[in-house]
C-alpha cells in the first residue's frame, strides 16, 4: 500500500516508520498537490486542525480514501453528503487508540446509566504535551459527546505527556473515575495505517468516525 503522509510531527514520524506499506511524506518543503498525490492509495493525515481543513478542497478533488487524526477545527457541514455524493471513503479520529475505543464503550454504558442518580457533576481533565496547541483535546471533546452532557473540561500542557485523559462522575456519595494514558505514540500510528487498510478494502463513502467504523468489525 502507498500512503501519502501529510505532517512529519511527533505521530506522522512514527506513520513513517512502517515495515510494511510504503510512506511518503509532504510538508512545507514537499507540498501536497494532485499531481504528486494521484498516485497514492490512500492519505494519512496528522497535519494541526486548520492546515488540514485548507487541504479539504484538494483532497475532496483527489477522490482517494483519507484518514485523519487532524484536530482542533470545525467540520464543514456538507462534508459528509459531498463524499458520499462522490463515493469517496474517509475515517476520521481524535485519538486512534484501540483502548480509547474500549472507553468510549464504558461512558456510554455510564451515560444510560447516570439517570438512576438523583444528582451528579462529570469533569474531564487531559495532559498533553506543550507543544499541542489546541485545548481541550479532541479526545477530550469526543469523551464529552460520549457522556451527552455538557461536562467541565481542564486541559493541562506540560513536559512530553503523550496523553492522559481522565473522567470523574460525582454523585456525591461515590465517585466513578475512568482514566486513559497513551505510553506510546506508535498506537495512534497502528491505528491510522489500520483505518487505512481498512478503507482500502472496504469503500464506506462518506465521513466515518474511527470509533463506528472499529465497533462495526469487533
């Protein structure tokens, strides 16, 4: 399998670092255009939020499946008709993390569950390291969604921390906490080149998050 990388930062390195499929990578000095990407089999993005979403437009023109780990920008809204308009594959994700995906599992069991508390205040804190820019992290964000609740969200920025997200439920006489910490980027590389595979063998048309597309095949 080809892959186009867009962005060499502390994940797309370790994209690069596959045994198996081939990896080139375009930045600032290599930029993407439809003449050096048509020949790719799929496009992995860790570009920041708001560099992938100018790229939008081009890719949507290349028709080729595309997963992304981008954050920290807003979706257009008709994305998900254009694509699958045109039949094209994408999967999109905050954190490419099987054990995220086990998470999101337990907070929507917690979600159906919190109605059998008479009161309760869900907070979410998440590390990253400083050179992250957007906060709160998209996991962050996704784990708020899970919950379908407006929660208190702190995003802390310090040293190297990959990632550490925890979420407490306090109903004031117990407290539920559910923690997640990501030791490794490579995880997050595993899982993208995974996705990858995955919309190169299976055509799923449209905007598709990782998560849905994971529970679909466990």
């Amino acid at each position: 399998m080809k892959i186009a990388l867009l962005g060499k930062g502390k994940t797309g390195s370790k994209v690069m670092e596959s045994k198996v499929h081939q990896v080139i990578a375009f930045d600032s000095k290599n930029k993407p255009t439809f003449e050096k990407l048509e020949t790719f089999d799929v496009i992995i993005s860790f570009l920041p939020g708001e560099a992938f979403k100018s790229y939008i437009p081009l890719l949507v023109e290349l028709k080729l499946p595309v997963v992304t780990g981008s954050t920290g920008f807003d979706w257009p809204t008709n994305l998900d008709k254009t694509l699958k308009e045109k039949n094209i594959s994408w999967i999109y994700a905050s954190n490419f993390s099987l054990g995220v995906a086990i998470v999101k599992q337990m907070l929507n069991k917690l979600a159906a569950a919190k109605y059998f508390f008479q009161t309760h205040e869900t907070s979410i804190h998440e590390v990253h390291h400083t050179q992250k820019k957007d906060a709160p992290s998209g996991t962050a964000l996704s784990m708020e969604e899970w919950m379908n609740e407006k929660c208190s969200i702190t995003s802390e920025r310090t040293g190297d921390v990959i990632g550490f997200h925890e979420l407490t439920f306090n109903a004031g006489t117990e407290k539920i906490r559910l923690s997640h910490e990501a030791l490794d980027r490579k995880l997050f590389a595993d899982g993208a080149i995974w996705a990858a595979e995955y919309l190169v063998k299976n055509k799923q048309p449209g905007l598709n998050s990782f998560q849905d597309i994971l529970e679909r095949t466990l």
